[in-house]
C-alpha cells in the first residue's frame, strides 16, 4: 500500500479522531521537524492531497514589532531608572521622566513604524508598476533577463526557457515572480494600509507596556512595604528587567530557532535568552555609569564653587 492510500485510509477510518489524535492544525509539521520524526513529516505533506491545509509554524507575523517595541522599550525605561538612580535622584523624578518618555517614546515608535511599514510597501508596488509597464510594453526583453538570470544560477539554457516562458503566459504571476527573483521584493497585500497601522499599533502597545515594567515598582512598592527605600526599589527594578529581557530573548528564540530537536531547541532558547539579558544589562550599566560619573563631577564643580 502507498503512503497516501495509507494516509486515506487512515482518514476514511479516523474521520472523527482527529486523525489517530495527531495535530491537525498548528503545530504537525513544526512537531516533527522538532523532533527529527520523517514519518511524521511525510504524513503531514501527503493531508495537502486531501484537501487538508499543511500546518506551519504561525504568531511570527508581529514578532518584530513586539520585540523591537518591547526591548526598546523597557531598556529606555530602565535607563532613565538606571540614570537617576546613579544621579542619586528621587522617586518623583523617576516616575515624571520615566513615564512622560516612555509614553512620548511609544507614540513616535508606533508612528514611525506605521510610516516607514507603508512607505515601503509604497515603493515596492511603484517597483512592481514599473515592471509592469516594461511587461506590457516590451515582454521579449523582460522574458529575457529571467531566462538569462536563471542561466546564471546554473539551469540550462533549455530548462530556463522552459520555465520561464510557462511563467510569462501568467502576466499577474509572472510580475510577482519577477519582483521576487530579479528585485527580491515581496508585493505587499491588497490591504498593506491595514496591516501597517496594526504594527504601527503593536508597537505602540508592546513599547508602553514593557517600558512601563520597571517603573511600575516605584508605584507599586512604596504603597504595599511602607519602608521601602530608594535602594530597594532600584534591585527591584533591576530584577524585573532582567527576568523581562530573559523572557523577550526565549520568546523570540522560539520563532526563530531552525534546531530540530527538543534539546537542541532548549538550549538555543536558553543562549538567547542569556544573551538577551547581558545585552540589556549592558546598556543599563552604561547609563548607571554614565549617571554617577556625571553627578560626581558636578558635585565636585560645586563644592569647588563653595570653597
């Protein structure tokens, strides 16, 4: 029996199983590949001939804006804790600065994600009006260039032809494969406008929410342990920001690792994660120097002042 009469018939017995209780949506395929399982693998290509969608990996899409805004966010927010505390200034500065920036910053990072998502995509469907125009008025030369561009990566002249005069009977498709093998651009959906202000938003959102982390407990804390002092509060802050940047590396770790295998994944979400945090830790440590250097010198200038 063949794989996929193997696959129907598992189908046609387990219709309401699930399919022997494997997953069937999210998560098959990015399984097996963890895993190191080809059988499994294979199972999950041949559902396509069942009209059964391949599942992939999916909750990448505003990965970027999410940790970009994230990371941004809470180290700023860190660095002005940071800097006061080695300015040795209050806790009222700490929540007027921090919280007036952290916001103001949010607002121009979602802004300017908006702007620079769209004014990108903007320019990439002028790249594919311009390809269409030379399409429309001289094929023979753009036909060309794919066949001469696919030479050049190794196929044959005659497979080149092949290929590429299959493609250009297809003048929508033909376009959108050029821009993505001549000009490696991918034309954006119909509704790019849409999914820019969305990350414009996630920006926004994720910006404000892990910047305000280590400011919170400035807020927080004083009013559950009364005899909190300043020191306290910076450990605090400086713990949550370390377990935040801890946390931010393995997410983004968990999209982003290409390890099969449990173990292997485990131990690449750890290395990021790691390095997540001593890179914040780093530019936090910059500001707190930073801070104490700058008000000992001018300590110094005006106790000199004095004498």
């Amino acid at each position: 029996m063949s794989a996929i009469e193997n696959c129907d018939e598992l189908v046609n017995v387990n219709e309401k199983t699930n399919l022997l209780g494997a997953p069937s949506t999210k998560v098959g395929t990015r399984k097996a590949f963890e895993g190191g399982d080809v059988e499994s693998s294979r199972f999950y290509h041949e559902i396509k001939h069942l009209d059964r969608e391949e599942p992939h990996q999916t909750g990448g899409e505003a990965l970027k804006s999410v940790i970009l805004g994230g990371l941004d966010g809470i180290l700023t927010a860190f660095a002005i804790v940071a800097g006061a505390a080695g300015g040795n200034y209050g806790t009222n500065v700490i929540l007027v600065l921090g919280f007036s920036n952290i916001f103001a910053d949010a607002l121009s990072m979602g802004v300017g994600e908006f702007l620079s998502s769209k004014a990108e995509n903007e320019w990439i469907l002028s790249e594919r009006a311009r390809e269409k125009w030379e399409m429309d008025n001289y094929p023979e030369g753009e036909i060309r260039e794919m066949i001469d561009l696919y030479i050049e990566r190794g196929l044959s002249k005659e497979d080149a032809e092949k290929i590429i005069l299959t493609m250009a009977k297809y003048k929508t498709v033909f376009i959108d494969f050029m821009m993505k093998e001549e000009l490696d651009l991918v034309v954006p959906p119909d509704n790019y406008k849409v999914e820019s202000a969305k990350n414009g938003l996630i920006m926004f959102l994720s910006f404000a929410f892990f910047g305000s982390l280590p400011i919170l407990g400035y807020v927080i804390f004083p009013k559950i342990f009364p005899d909190y002092n300043e020191k306290s509060l910076f450990i605090d802050a400086c713990i949550v920001t370390g377990v935040v940047l801890f946390f931010m590396g393995c997410v983004k770790s968990y999209f982003l690792s290409s390890y099969p295998g449990i173990f292997k994944k485990i131990l690449f979400i750890l290395y990021c994660g790691t390095e997540t945090l001593l890179l914040g830790g780093a530019c936090a440590t910059v500001s707190y120097t930073i801070a104490k250097l700058v008000d000992s010198l001018v300590t110094e200038g005006i106790a000199e002042q004095v004498l």
